[in-house]
C-alpha cells in the first residue's frame, strides 16, 4: 500500500461493478481508483446513470463490488462480514439521502437519538437535543415528520448524521427533494457542521455550485473517471 492510501480515510482500489440481466452484462463501473483525506470535502458528479449513486452505496458497503475493494481507515471494507460492515457504518459513517429517510413513526429527537441508542450512548437524548438545536430546530423536538416541511426534515436528517460525529459523512442529492433557497441553506449547514467536526464529506450533486464548494470533484462518465 503506499504512502498516499496509508494515510487516506477512504481508499477506492480498482472497483469494477457489472450486473447481468436479460440484455446481458451491464458494466456500471470500471476500475474505479482513488483516495480521500481526513476532513477533505469531495463531490462526485456526472451525468444520470453514470454510477455515481452506486459508487456511493459501494464506498458505504452497501453494495459489494464485481472486484477490487474499499478501505476505510485502513480496514478493508469487504474482508467484513455483513454484520461486521454493518457495525463499521454504525461507527465511522453519516448518511445524508435526497429524501430524508426519517422514520414516520418516531419524532424528530427520537430519530436522531436512534443511531445513538444503537451505539449504546448513556447520554442520546442529551446529544440527540444539542445537535437539533445546532441545525436550529429546538422547537420541534417532538414533531412528526409528516407535519414538518422539507427543509425541516433535511436538517433533522443532518443531526441523525452529525450526531454520532462521524468520520465520514456520504450525501446522495442532498437538496434533489428542496427548493433552491431552502437547498441553499441546507448546504450551508452541512459545510459548517463538516468544518465544526472535522469529518470527510463525500456528496454526490448535479448541482455544479454545490460541487464548486468542495475542495475538489470527482468526475464520472459512463462508469468510468474522467482523468
């Protein structure tokens, strides 16, 4: 391994993912290869259908790849059992998904407490009540999502993220369900929570003025990098 992947929080090692279906194999992604630091800020983009949301579940381990490998923090993500990838999202990743994936059923803090009371923490209601007033939602501790707006349920989607202080933090579309100016604000307290906790933000965007943000991009076309 060297020097650069030794140090990375996120290595992508030549990750290739076909499927087969009636029309025959479909390659979606080729030989994917590169590294992430520690608190750097990433944005994938390309086109539709490029691989872009299925590079993102595969650097999650959500998806396993047709060959090569994902490391994170050193840890070969698919040396794992399932439970065991499972057990290393819950530790070391935030998810952030264009449409909100909150729980009807539980309230805004009973959402953000979740990820908490899975890791065990004595204190998730305390942490689960501070992080909510960070993103500015104090007053709606005990609401249900159906009864909050889009942007209210985005931010009650970033603290479930934030709240376990994640290493890294993976967004698919974040604003693709907002508005622009409500979007905008979104993404302005995503970066300033990624700058506050120190954590790698990788975010797939169409969005060219969010990816302008970031401390570079990562472009892909047809399953492939764009060197």
């Amino acid at each position: 391994m060297s020097l650069a992947a030794s140090t990375a929080i996120i290595s992508v090692e030549h990750v290739s993912k076909s499927v087969v279906d009636s029309t025959g194999e479909l390659e979606i992604l080729r030989d994917i290869d590169f590294t992430l630091a520690p608190q750097e800020t990433v944005a994938i983009v390309g086109a539709s259908g490029s691989g872009k949301s299925t590079l993102l579940s595969i650097m999650a381990g959500l998806d396993t790849p047709t060959s090569g490998t994902v490391r994170l923090a050193g840890q070969d993500v698919f040396a794992l059992s399932e439970d065991g990838r499972a057990a290393l999202r819950a530790q070391q990743i935030g998810f952030v998904f264009q449409s909100f994936q909150l729980l009807g059923n539980l309230t805004a803090l009973e959402n953000v407490m979740l990820p908490l009371e899975l890791a065990g923490h004595a204190h998730a209601r305390q942490l689960a009540t501070e992080m909510l007033t960070r993103v500015g939602l104090s007053a709606r501790l005990g609401h249900y999502p159906r009864v909050m707006s889009g942007g209210e349920q985005q931010r009650v989607a970033l603290a479930r993220a934030f709240v376990v202080r994640p290493a890294v933090l993976l967004a698919d579309e974040p604003t693709g369900s907002l508005d622009f100016a409500t979007g905008d604000k979104v993404m302005a307290l995503m970066f300033e929570l990624n700058r506050e906790l120190g954590t790698t933000l990788v975010l797939v965007t169409h969005d060219q003025a969010i990816a302008a943000r970031c401390h570079r991009r990562i472009t892909v076309e047809a399953g492939c990098l764009r060197r």
